[in-house]
C-alpha cells in the first residue's frame, strides 16, 4: 500500500507533508457562512505566500508570523471540512483517493496548476486589501473550471 492511500492517523511528518498538492487554497482568506456553515474563498493570500508558486515564503517559521496558520496535524474531526473539497488531507481524512491530478498520482508538480485546482496567478496578496475589503474578494468557486 503506498503511503497516500494510508488512513492519516498512520502516516509520519514526512508522509503528511509529501500529501500536500500545492493548490495553496488553505493559504487563502476565507469565511464559514454562519447559516449554511459552506466555507467560501477569497482569492486573497497570506501575506507569507508567493502567488506565483504557490509556495510560502517562510514555511518553517509561518506559525510564528502566522498564528492563525493552518496546521493540518493538529486538526479535529470537523475542522478537515475547512479545506477545499479537493484537498488530499480532506480527501484521505474522508477515505477517497486522490485524484489523477495529484503530484504523487501523476508524478509531476505542474498538473495540480494546469488543472486548474490551485490558486497560482489568481490571487492579490492580503496588503493589497484593506480587512472590510475581504468579502468583496470571494470567489464564487475556489477550483478554476
């Protein structure tokens, strides 16, 4: 059984990074819907991530500039459904297999961007946005068709 069809409690530090697609759709703001509880996206990054890599900046470190960062080891049950639909952490915490786009299924980094899944090129950097502007920025799908 190769590691990524692996259930997540079973997978090492590295196993757990090596799932990551890329897509940086984590890295973007976001807002729970208070009635619906749907989560919807911004195309408005971190501050720590370079939109034309999707790639953060100071990863190591972004827990410390970033406390409010996303860290997909300690997350609870319900917390996966804050991560996009296509996220392989989601997608493995619900038992699916990852989708042919995926770096470890197609063995190359590019296909995660050329299939439209990740947010390279689509999104303004969070300076770029005063706070009351955030919601003007949601997107109406994060997952470019």
């Amino acid at each position: 059984m190769k590691f990524w069809e692996k259930p997540l409690n079973e997978l090492n530090n590295a196993e757990r990074e090596a799932l990551c697609d890329g897509c940086a759709l984590c890295c973007m703001h976001k807002f729970e819907d208070e009635d619906s509880g749907e989560m919807l996206y911004t195309d408005v990054a971190c501050r720590l991530l370079d939109g034309s890599t999707c790639q953060c900046t100071d990863y190591e470190k972004r827990r410390q500039s970033v406390p409010e960062c996303m860290d997909i080891r300690r997350f609870t049950a319900g917390q996966y459904a804050w991560l996009p639909p296509t996220c392989a952490y989601r997608l493995r915490f619900e038992d699916k297999a990852l989708p042919d786009w995926h770096l470890l299924i197609s063995g190359n980094a590019e296909t995660v961007h050329s299939a439209g899944i990740s947010m390279r090129g689509r999104c303004v950097g969070e300076g770029e946005v005063a706070d009351h502007g955030l919601v003007e920025h949601i997107m109406e799908s994060p997952i470019s068709e």
